[in-house]
C-alpha cells in the first residue's frame, strides 16, 4: 500500500529542488531542502521528546510564519493530527475548542502564552506546550512543560513519514461558527490530497510560481489553495501574517507574484487605499477570490481601475476547501463560482433530493474524495450532512447550461416574507450595486404581519452620506417587492469572519 502520508508533498520534492526558496516570511527565507530538514526533525522532536504518537491531537496557534508550516507537515508526518486554530480566539472559544478536541500538545508564539493561559487551561490533556520566538533556556522558565520550537528542531532525530492510510484523520478544522457553535471538521489525509491534485489541474502552472498567502493559514482556503498546493507545485510562498494593501502590493511587484489568493473584503480595500499606477502588477496571472461571494460590481470597478478580472471560487472547509472556480487563464463569468474542479461533482436538489432543472435553485451537494470524513464526535450532525456519498452544503445555488455555479444563499440564513423565499445575497448583491455603499448585509427579523421582514445592514463610503429611501428604491429597481428591504441601517462594520464570511448571528437584533 502506497503510503498516503501528506507530508511527503514537501519532503520528496525537496531533494530535486532543495536550493530553490519554499517559503519566505518577515525577510527571512527557508529553501526546499531546508524545510524538508525541519519538518523531518520536528517530527522527531515531537516523537521522541514530547512523546506524541499517531492519533494524538497537536493544537497549533501561529499566525502565518514559517514555524506554522513546519509544525504542520511534522504534526501530519508522524500520524498524528493537526489542529490549526485562530490566534484571534476569544478565551472562552478556544477554551471550548481545546476542551474537545483534547490536544495533548499546543504551538504557539511565546509572547501569546500569558493570554491564553486560562483557555489552555480548560484543556487538562494539553501536556507540553512548545513556544516560538524563545530559547531554550527561557521556555524551561516560562511555564511548566514548556519547551522551545527551536531547540525541538535542532534536537530532533529526522523522521520518515508514518505509514498512513488514506482515510486517516490527518486535521481537524474549526468552522468560523457563523450558524452556531464552531464545529470540528476532519479532514483525512486523501481528503486533502485529492483537493490539492485537484487544484494542480485546474491550469497549467509554471515550473517556477511564486504565491502570495497573506489569507490565515488556520483556515483551509490557505492551508489547501495556498500552502499545500504550492508545496505540491514547487512554490516559492510569501507568507504575510497581516493584510497591509500597500505592503502587499509591494511584494506582489517586488517578488514578481504569479498568484494572489483573497477575500472580497480585501480587493474591496485595495480599491479603496491604493493607486494601481504606483504597482507593476503584471507578474500576477492569477488573483482569486473565495470564501464569501464577490460581488459583481466589486468585479467590475476593480477590473476597470487595476485591469485585472478577479477569478472567483468556492467551497466550505467540510470539502478541504475548493469544490468550483472560474477558469483561472480563460472565460471568467462574474456573479458565478465556475464549474467544479476536476474530480469534484456538484449537484443541485430540492428538499426530497430530487435534482433541480438547470437554472433552477437548489441546495448544493458535492461528491468527491475531498468531502470530509465528518464532524468530531457529533455523529448526529455527521449523518444530516452526508448521505450516499454527498456532502449537503446547506448552501443554495444554480447550475447554468455551461456547468457554471452560482451562489445564492445559505438555506438556514433565507428569509420567507409572506411565505415567498428570499436569499440574503441576492439582496446583498444589489445593495453593492449602490454607489454610495462599501459594504452591506441582510438578515431577517420577526414581523407580525409577514412572519418575517428583510432588514439591510450598510457600510456607507466614506465620501458619502447615502439616504435609506434611496437605497430603498434603488432596490425596488431591481428585486421584488417582497425582497425589498424593509428597514436600512447603518453600521460602522459588518462582522465577519477571518475568512471573510458574514457572521449574521452577530448583526444587532434591536
């Protein structure tokens, strides 16, 4: 049996491409047969020093820099399983998250242990706690059990992959929670592997990229599209850990990027802060955009002022991420996710299951390898969303004649106003269209007249000052009178996830 240990897409490339840079963050640059190195005696490190063993749970809490990569693949390369989370947690939802999925080990940056302490706490499995950014002889000080990420490193005896079947759980991935509890994801080695093969299909890639992730590899749009997929390509990756859109365009020029991954909110900004006259830019064949929709007439005014066409995707992190996306060097079709990726089948039913005419709305369901295994221990949950082989998106779209999807909203999050169904993108979708709005979104409140009543959050342009009866009316250009919002709002921000999402349990409800 062939061994399906995910690790090996970096460690057996790297011997004919060792000199070449794999990744470079904060000036400093790891080549391949370094990162090969590093991984294979972490692995060691983590096998031999901290004791953990195929299975085992290592929670891992880095913003995008090098020790995240390392960490990864070694966690993944002894059979053991990772489990990548936000830095930006709030106490109490890592706490919970630790508590669940048991750790018997945590990575993170030195300077972040004072403020997790209580969290880390809530986890009594969480034995040893390896810290980056210290020495060796600081770590032993800092916290009982505590241990240095570098010394790991150099102590460490180099280790081969674990023999690893495909369907072994190789991560677990916390959903950003935007309906709920976050829940966790696993992802097994195939699911992960399929996706990536997947990706290196979608286009013919140059011998030599050059990637920019500056999207939180916590999440598995980078973790997948970005870091793995490049290791498999041979990449050079450029990991940012915070969104500056000069800096980021800067690097973009100055390293001659050839693929740029983002959120709408991101090339929203872009616009908005900086001058495409002052970036060459040429070198980026490819700027994609995923995780929450893009809206078309972001499309357009970035397409007009900076002359590139943002290639859109989609996918939930259930599906390792990426289950669609827009020819990357060919026909894009704005307001559409493209077709499914190679591998991938996408399949658009009514509520029975029964298959919805083209152009018909649906919810949306993907087969494949890369559909995960299920949900940690809610094997309840587990059998809603997997039946026959299909994953349930809850998420509802469309098929057109060319095999393109589209998305039109979440099934949990529609608004049924006087029994008729209304999708918050839709709506979301026309309010960008208001040159007076940065950002919008919808949700529904109780009505005691239509059971329901559509109410539009908005992010006002800071050169405007739009009215509500105007964007009001401009709705009722374009969506039915029932879609029409019937209050107008306006917030400084709307919440969102690290991913971009729209996190509507958070929208205020009074």
């Amino acid at each position: 049996m062939t061994n399906a240990n995910l690790s090996r897409l970096a460690c057996e490339i790297a011997p004919a491409i060792e000199s070449r840079p794999a990744l470079i963050a904060d000036d400093r640059t790891l080549r391949y047969g370094e990162l090969a190195t590093a991984v294979e005696k972490l692995a060691g490190g983590f096998a031999d020093a901290l004791g953990i063993r195929a299975g085992d749970r290592v929670a891992l809490l880095l913003p995008n820099r090098i020790e995240f990569a390392i960490a990864y693949l070694a966690t993944i390369r002894i059979g053991a399983v990772i489990v990548p989370l936000n830095p930006a947690l709030a106490t109490k939802e890592l706490g919970d998250i630790l508590a669940e999925c048991r750790p018997r080990a945590i990575v993170l940056l030195d300077s972040a242990l004072d403020a997790t302490s209580d969290a880390r706490a809530a986890a009594p499995t969480i034995e040893r706690t390896v810290l980056v950014g210290t020495s060796e002889a600081s770590a032993e000080t800092r916290a009982p059990g505590a241990v240095s990420f570098d010394a790991l490193v150099g102590g460490g005896s180099p280790r081969a992959a674990a023999p690893t079947r495909d369907d072994d759980v190789a991560a677990i991935l916390y959903s950003s929670g935007t309906t709920g509890r976050p829940k966790g994801i696993l992802l097994s080695h195939r699911n992960m592997r399929a996706n990536v093969e997947s990706l290196a299909r979608v286009r013919e890639w140059d011998d030599h990229e050059t990637f920019l992730t500056v999207l939180p590899l916590f999440h598995g749009y980078a973790a997948t599209a970005m870091l793995l997929l490049g290791l498999r390509l041979g990449a050079t990756n450029l990991l940012e850990s915070r969104f500056v859109p000069p800096r980021i365009l800067e690097r973009i020029q100055s390293y001659r990027v050839t693929f740029f991954a983002g959120v709408p909110p991101m090339y929203s900004v872009f616009l908005k802060t900086c001058d495409p006259a002052d970036y060459d830019l040429s070198s980026c064949r490819v700027f994609l955009s995923g995780a929450a929709p893009l809206p078309v007439p972001l499309f357009e005014q970035f397409r007009d002022r900076f002359g590139i066409e943002i290639v859109e995707g989609y996918g939930p992190q259930e599906c390792s991420p990426v289950v669609s996306v827009n020819p990357m060097l060919g026909r894009v079709k704005p307001g559409t996710v493209g077709p499914p990726i190679p591998d991938v089948d996408v399949a658009i039913t009514d509520d029975a299951g029964n298959p919805c005419a083209t152009g018909e709305d649906g919810e949306i369901r993907v087969r494949g390898d890369n559909v995960m295994l299920g949900y940690y221990e809610k094997p309840e949950e587990t059998a809603r969303v997997l039946e026959d082989g299909w994953y349930r998106t809850g998420d509802m779209g469309r098929l057109d004649d060319d095999g393109f999807l589209s998305i039109t909203g979440r099934i949990k999050e529609m608004i049924i106003v006087n029994g008729e169904n209304v999708y918050p993108a839709e709506v979301e979708a026309v309010l960008h269209q208001h040159e007076s709005i940065a950002d919008a979104a919808v949700k529904g409140m109780p009505d005691p007249v239509r059971g329901e009543r559509v109410v539009a959050f908005v992010v006002a342009r800071p050169d405007a000052t739009p009215d509500d009866r105007a964007i009001v009316a401009h709705c009722t250009r374009s969506l039915a009178p029932f879609k029409v919002p019937h209050d107008v709002r306006f917030v400084d921000a709307i919440p969102r996830s690290a991913a971009g999402k729209i996190l509507r349990l958070e929208l205020p409800d009074a």
